[in-house]
C-alpha cells in the first residue's frame, strides 16, 4: 500500500484541541505524521486539501444495519456504503436483526461481513436474548467476539430488575450499556409526539413522559448498581434535565441526539400532509423540546450525535401513517445537516470544531472505540470536508438502499469529499469504493 | 355559480367561511331537488365515482350512493372487507387501477387518520374524505352546519356545546373548526380522559360537568361512545358514563327554549343520549341524515360540476 500525503488542510482534531492547518503522512494504516509542514514522499499518494478540513474519520454509535434478516432494507455492504458516502469510517450496528444479534456467532457474522467493507463495523450485542427484555443474553461471550456493547435498542427493557441486573453485570466485563428510554404503556400505540399537532391530526399521541419516566428509572437503576450506561436518541426537553442532574451528581452516563431531532419538530408531519418519513421513534417533538436539546448539546449535556440510520425499503414507508414503521435514514445526511447548521451561524457556539468533536473523539469515547483522533499512532481513519460545497439532498442518489428522510430537497451547504479508511480511500467526491485490503 | 377552487376535501380546518357558504348555498339548492317527486338531475351524467369503505358505514355511505344516483353519476362501492384491502393490496395500488377505468372522485372512509391526504396526493382523482381515523369527517360538519343553519338561519353567535368523546371524534374536530369559522362559540364536554391532549390547538373551552356546558346553548351535540373505549381504561363502565356525562332532559334544563339536540348516528341509546331526547321534539337527528345527502349532492356539484374538457 503506497503512503498517503494530505497537504494544505485545515486539521480539526478536537481530542487534542487541534486546530490548524498541516499536513498528514499515513503509512500502514497508521496517522505516522501530522505537523504543520511535511516533506512529501516522493512515492506518495497526494491529497491536496488545501481549502478543505480534515479530521478524524466520522463515527457513528446508532445505526441500523439489517442484516442479517431485512436485506431488502439495507445489508451490511449497502450501509457500510453510505457510510462512507456520509463521511463516516465507522459505525455501531444495533442487535434487532433477525435474528436477534445475542450470540457470539452474530458478531463474528457481521465482523466477517464488514472485512472488506467501506467503513468499519463495530457490532452491539443484544442485552437480552432474543431481544425479549426477560433473560440476559451471553454479554461476556459477545464481548469476547468483539461486542462494543449492549443494547436491546428499538425496545425498552420493560423489567427493572432486568436493567439492574444488566447494568450491573456489565460493569464486570467493562461494556457499556446502551438504553433505548421508552415505557411501552405510555408509548400505548402512539405514532407521533402527543401534544397539539397530534391532537389536531387525530394521530395517536406519545408523550414526553414514555421516554422520560424510563430515563428516569434507569438513571436510578444506575444508581444503585454502577457501570456506564449511554442513553441513545435523547428527544426531550425534560430527558435533557434528567441527565443533566444526573450528570451534576456524578452518575457514570453519556447521552446522544440525531440530527432530526435537532432540525426538526411534531409540526412537519402537520405541514407534510401526514408524510410517513416524519414517522420516527422517539418522535419529532415541540420546538421547545429541540431548543432544549441544542442547550444540551452545547452545555456538554449530550456527549455526541449518532444518526439512529434506520432504514426502511421505500414500499415500507409508502403507505397509510399508522401502518408505515418509524425510522428515518441518516448515514449520508447527518454531517451535511449539521455543517449547514455551522456554515448557516443559526446556533451561536456550534462551530466546527464543535461538531467535530460529537462525530468523532466523543463517539469513541462513549462506546471505547480506537480512533477518534489524529494523533501520531491512530488508525489512519479520516474525514475531508469542503466547507463550502452546496448540494440538495436527494434520497435517489443514496447508496443506501432506502429513501426515507424527511430532508430530501433541502438546500445544504458543507459536505464530505473524502472518506480514508485505514490509509485507504473509500469515498472520493461522493464515489464510494470498498476496502478491498487485497488490491 | 361558483366552483370550489380545490382538488380534494380532506377537512374542514383548510377551508374558508367563503367556501362553506358557498357549499351551505349550493346544498340548499340540491335540498329543493330531493324534494321534487322526480329527485334526478342529469347535472353529472357521464361522470364516474368511487365510494371506497375500509370502515362499516350506513348512513354516510347511503347518503353519498343516493346523492350521486339523484345527480345522475355513475358509481361503483367497495368495501374493504369485500376487496383487495383482505388480499394485501395497498390503498395506492387500489385505487391507482381503479383510477385507470376512469374514476374521476373518489370517496374514502378508512380507519388511519391521514390517509385521505395520502390518497389526494397519489391520485389525479378529487378525494373527499369520508371519515379518516380520528382526524375529520369534513362531510359530516358540513351537513350538521347545515341542519343548523337550515333551523335557525344563520350559525354566527350561536352557542354549540359537543358532549362526549371528543378524543377519538373526527365529527367533533371537523364541527370544532367548521362552526368557529363561521363564527359560533363551541365548547366540549365529557371526562378529561376523553378529551384531545391539547384542546387549546382548537381554541375550544373545556367542561367536565354537562350542566355547566350546556348553559344558553342553542345546540347540543352527542357523539358515540365507543365501547372499546372503556376496554382501554379511559372510563370505568358504561353505566357510570351513562350516570355522569349521558345526555338526559334533566341535564339540559338551562340551555336556550329552542334548543337543537343532534347526534351523528350510531347512537347508542340510554348511553350518550336518552330516548327521550333522541326522539324528542327539539331533536333534528333525522334531519342530520337528510342534509347529508343535500350537502353531498353539493360537494360532487362544486368538485365536478364544472365541465372537463
């Protein structure tokens, strides 16, 4: 493999408060160079970055990959795809597959799958076995095949003492638990955020409360037991207060947001005409609920965003509100979103390196992940963004293989031009190519 | 006359007063045809619809049969325990082939809130919804509007107090915005568990005690209370619903001496509505099942009407 020279660029390293321009040589996979002037290596493969950002390859801790058991939605080569059309070189692939992802050989089926991949594959096993919230599934077995933690995500734990005992014994095997706050009796069927739009729609409501008096419980659970619990897809304003406090009180957590929940509220499935790609779960919430949110994510509330990608075949989502399943696709919109909210000035205090950090170095950490950074001695994981590069989102061009964003047509400035994996190139200018170690 | 400058009715929060008039107008004329001996006009000759029912109906879906037999249309019914909704088949995939053979309206009641919007964009044909989930019967405030209308001659100022589940009541959200518009004063009335989360977005008053809502009103409104609504816990039985917030004449004491008393239909009687009132002098339930077909007449006129080349 030849060595790779990026030059010119604006390096945004925020593990190490970098942020400056320099240049990076990469050799064997490995970040051997960053300073502000190199000399190139004549046999190198050059990058000219100059007027672009490079920084830690992008990753996300929430994605849905489907595979095994809904290929048709999307499969672990599609997603690894758009991945990297997104900017990302590594992702966490949620257990609720089919079947469940609670068994040793379910790690090693998707880490053998994702070898050769365009981005990384990092495997969350199921918490519980069959994802049935009853009995503990073989966490340290998983952990052992390579599991980066545990998450019955999609479904809550409906039993405390299953949490308990959970929290605990992860805490054993040093895994992080990863909680998807939602108490099914509040949930009740509901397919939007109750409040005002549900009512005037007639669709069936899911208060605030489902989520938060869930988070309220695990963060007492946790409590009482210890160990590191990471709360996914916070979406309200009262969530944001609870890990807030528990933060203050010196609770062991991390918490994330998606881009949705940030940009959008409960008034677009109104202003859409009932389109079934606002349906997500936790909902589009109030305008007050996001205002909260971005409070949280500035105040170090919420450690990192994560797409929740979760992708759904178009037919799926071509139906009547209520029949049509929740999730909204991510992977090749999450970074644009959010460098057009930078680029845009909106949010005072959200600058770039802001952002970078929620993408890389706090993901990582959350889930202990290597890379994250730049530093001499890091995999050779990267991202290159043009800043200034403007495009509309358009869902048929996705190498995903679903279309469900509510953002499709939107106006973005600020997108991804190359994604490196392991010193290898698998997105450039919007082309991805798969890692293939042999070539 | 005019035409109703729009596609599709899906509700009644997107109109005008200007096109309720319009529609309350026009009704009252198909009102005087249905009273001819010979109730046909060959106003829609050659013109096709389809009345499309994934929910049971009878008097809506009667009421739409005869106001397209008396304008002359051609049309086809399906229910959707008959058709293709029982062999899998999407609602898109449904109507876009019965679209082809020419249907040009469609008329959907279907159970999912929504759906008719979603309908309205998928198909050239106009949609009048008939009753979409828990969202709005646009046809069914239109003919109560113009029972009311028709008995006090206007519907300005009038005191209009609906009883029941507002909740899970698409009559009750298309009445709420319908009557506002054409600028009654609306309140509700029944146990909090039965009323929407956030009745502000209506603009409406909220009562838990029958008496105090009905106070100078000059129109009572009962809906149905569906009994899978005590099976999910929102009240403890149907005698205590009955006992607390049923519409009975000592209930009703304090309302305006020519007071309307009106119910959609099913009724369910001694439960939301005693038989006394029902069948009672100041009860225009029957009239409501008339109007039905006027106002539906009128729509079919206004969306149709006008000659397509």
């Amino acid at each position: 493999m030849k060595p790779l020279f990026i030059t010119g660029g604006r390096v945004v390293d925020p593990a190490r408060n970098f942020d400056d321009s320099a240049d990076i040589l990469i050799r064997e996979g490995v970040v051997e160079k960053l300073e502000k002037e190199l000399k190139q290596p004549p046999e190198a493969e050059v990058i000219d970055a100059a007027g672009l950002v490079v920084t830690p390859g992008l990753i996300d801790i929430h994605v849905h990959l489907r595979d095994p058991g809904q290929e048709y939605k999307e499969d672990i080569l599609s997603g690894t795809r758009a991945a990297a059309a997104g900017g990302f070189t590594a992702l966490a692939a949620m257990a609720n597959t089919d079947p469940a992802g609670d068994d040793p050989s379910m790690i090693r089926y998707i880490y053998e799958r994702a070898a050769n991949a365009a981005a990384k594959v990092y495997p969350l096993g199921a918490l519980t076995k069959g994802l049935e919230g009853k009995e503990m599934a073989e966490l340290g077995r998983m952990k052992s095949a390579g599991a980066v933690g545990f998450s019955d995500d999609g479904r809550p734990v409906v039993d405390g003492t299953i949490m308990r005992n959970a929290l605990q014994y992860a805490c054993g095997i040093d895994a992080p638990v990863i909680a998807h706050e939602e108490d099914s009796y509040l949930f009740a069927g509901g397919v939007m955020h109750e409040g005002s739009v549900s009512s005037v729609l007639g669709l069936k409501g899911i208060p605030s409360a489902a989520e938060e008096a869930m988070m309220a419980r695990d963060l007492l659970i946790l409590k009482l037991t210890g160990g590191s619990l990471h709360l996914a897809h916070v979406s309200t304003a009262g969530s944001v207060e609870l890990v807030r406090n528990a933060k203050a009180e010196g609770l062991q957590l991390t918490a994330e947001v998606t881009p949705h929940h940030l940009l959008l509220t409960d008034r677009l499935v109104k202003n859409s005409g009932y389109n079934t790609n606002t349906k997500v779960n936790p909902p589009l919430r109030t305008e007050y609920d996001r205002q909260a949110l971005w409070a949280g994510l500035l105040d170090g509330t919420i450690d990192a965003i994560a797409s929740d990608h979760a992708p759904h075949h178009p037919d799926d989502k071509d139906v009547e509100y209520d029949f049509a399943p929740f999730g909204i696709a991510g992977l090749e919109t999450t970074l644009p979103l959010m460098l057009d909210e930078v680029a845009s000035g909106r949010i005072k205090k959200f600058t770039l390196p802001l952002l970078v950090e929620k993408l890389t170095s706090a993901p990582a950490r959350i889930l202990d992940l290597p890379g994250g950074t730049l530093a001499p001695g890091s995999p050779a994981d990267l991202t290159i963004i043009d800043l200034n590069r403007e495009f509309i989102v358009n869902p048929e061009t996705w190498y995903s293989k679903s279309r469900n964003t509510p953002f499709a047509g939107k106006r973005l400035t600020g997108a991804p031009v190359y994604t490196i994996v392991g010193g290898r190139i698998t997105m450039k200018e919007g082309v991805v190519t798969e890692n293939e170690k042999g070539a | 006359m005019q035409t109703l400058r729009r596609k599709d009715i899906l509700g009644l929060e997107e109109m005008s007063a200007e096109e309720i008039n319009l529609i309350l107008e026009t009704a009252r004329s198909m009102r005087e045809i249905m009273q001819r001996k010979i109730k046909k006009v060959p106003v829609l000759r050659g013109r096709s619809v389809l009345n499309l029912f994934y929910e049971p109906s009878t008097r809506t879906k009667a009421s739409f049969e005869l106001a397209q037999k008396y304008m002359s249309s051609d049309s086809v019914s399906v229910a959707g325990t008959s058709s293709s909704l029982v062999k899998g088949e999407t609602l898109k995939d449904t109507v876009r082939n019965v679209e082809i053979m020419g249907i040009e309206c469609v008329i959907m009641r279907h159970p999912v809130s929504g759906s008719s919007h979603y309908l309205a964009r998928n198909v050239e044909a106009s949609v009048i919804n008939a009753g979409d989930g828990m969202h709005e019967h646009p046809t069914q405030g239109l003919l109560d509007m113009f029972t009311i209308w028709e008995k006090k001659g206007r519907l300005e100022e009038l005191k209009v107090a609906i009883v029941g589940d507002i909740r899970h009541s698409r009559v009750a959200r298309s009445n709420l915005w319908g009557l506002q518009k054409m600028g009654a004063e609306v309140v509700v009335a029944g146990p909090p568990t039965l009323m929407p989360p956030d009745l502000n977005a209506f603009g409406v008053k909220h009562f838990t005690v029958i008496e105090e809502a009905v106070d100078g009103a000059d129109v009572v409104m009962a809906l149905r209370l569906q009994k899978e609504r005590q099976e999910s816990g929102l009240f403890p039985s149907m005698r205590e619903y009955a006992e607390l917030y049923g519409l009975t004449p000592q209930r009703i004491t304090r309302t305006k001496e020519d007071l309307l008393i009106m119910h959609p239909g099913p009724m369910n009687r001694g439960i939301e509505i005693s038989s006394e009132l029902a069948d009672g002098p100041q009860s225009v339930v029957l009239e409501q099942a008339a109007s039905g077909v006027a106002v539906r007449m009128a729509l079919l006129y206004l969306l149709l009407g006008g000659t397509k080349e």
